[in-house]
C-alpha cells in the first residue's frame, strides 16, 4: 500500500512569488496548501515559510497573520519548519538593512547584515560546503543552488548544523536544527539539486 502524501502549508503572509515554491514541492510529491489558516499550519505535515524582500517587510507581513506564534507552537511541538531565502534569515535574533535594525523570529542568535562583495545582489548558481551527516544535502553535496539576495547571516550557532557557501566572505546558505531547517537559495529555482533537496526534507516529515 502506497504511504499517503505528506501534507504542506506554504505559509500565505503576502510574500511574492510562492507559486514557484507551491508547484515545486507538488512535482516532488506533497500535498500542498497555500493559506495562513492556523488550524491548517497546525496540522500540515510540515511548514514552509516562504521570503522575498526586504527583512522589515517580511517579519511585517509574518506578525500580520500571527505567524511568529504558529510556528513556535509548532516547533514546541517539533514538527517540521523550512524556511526559504528571506524566510531563513528572519529566523535569526535580527536584520539590519540601510540602518534600520529589525528584530526577527530569535530561533537562532545572529544578525543578517549586507554582503560584503564586489558585486551585490549575489545573483546567480553556487557552490555550498555542507557538513557531515547533513539531511537536507544528502546525495546532493557537490551540486548547485540558484541565490538572489544581498543580506545574509554571517554567523551561526556552534549547536546547529551549518552550510556554508561565499560571495565576498562566507555566508550561511542553510541550516539544520532538529525540527527546524532553512536555506537561503531557492530550491524551487534551483533545478534537480533543488528538487533532491525538497525530497530529502519531505522524507523527514513521514
């Protein structure tokens, strides 16, 4: 008997551009919702929250459908979070951006600050250092993910486990923390390697 397809919530918040992310995580096998519904963020398999923009805007929207308490009570409960691109760096303490600090959802301390580099935005394919015993990157360690984005983390905890990649200094490009996980490139825009890695997170929410 075929296991029935995990469910997902893509957490609706007004973030642009989710559909990519919606169809991507169908493609792989789940069962999809796009809502900020709580019963439905409750009881979803598991919970991707989406981000593209500026930091401020993203943890605006966030508070405005009450998702900073969804998923803590979520992850109290651990089950299953992913945040993707701006939806990974509001899981840090905080961000500043053209001076302006704003606090985050303080899952993890650090700060996403600017990119120090010749050229930003980082726009483009790139290389990632996972670590030993990753889940996420598992059979995918040696690929290429799609990154849009001019703020990152620079830092993070000793008791998370950390994927690293550079534009001008390295830059934390994923992390794993139990239920918790995030990437900061778009697995929806980055092709089979990104696909694999959908795969790999979907496996953990059986």
């Amino acid at each position: 008997m075929t296991a029935p397809a995990p469910t997902v919530v893509v957490l609706d918040y007004g973030s642009g551009n989710v559909r990519s992310a919606v169809r991507a995580l169908e493609r792989v096998g789940a069962q999809v919702e796009l809502t900020a519904d709580p019963d439905a963020v409750a009881a979803a398999d598991g919970l991707v929250v989406p981000g593209v923009g500026a930091f401020a805007a993203v943890m605006a929207g966030l508070a405005g459908v009450g998702a900073p308490r969804m998923i803590e009570r979520r992850l109290a409960g651990g089950r299953p979070v992913l945040g993707i691109c701006v939806g990974q760096q509001v899981l840090f303490s905080a961000g500043v951006e053209h001076g302006e600090r704003t606090d985050g959802l303080d899952q993890w301390p650090g700060l996403v600050e600017r990119l120090e580099a010749p050229v930003v935005p980082h726009m483009g394919w790139s290389t990632v250092t996972p670590p030993e015993g990753s889940v996420l990157f598992d059979g995918i360690a040696d690929e290429r993910f799609y990154f849009v984005h001019s703020y990152a983390a620079r830092t993070a905890p000793e008791y998370v486990r950390v994927t690293w990649a550079e534009h001008g200094h390295p830059f934390v490009a994923a992390v794993e923390n139990g239920a918790l996980s995030a990437t900061q490139f778009h697995p929806e825009k980055s092709g089979d390697a990104g696909a694999q890695l959908l795969r790999n997170w979907l496996a953990t929410l059986r």
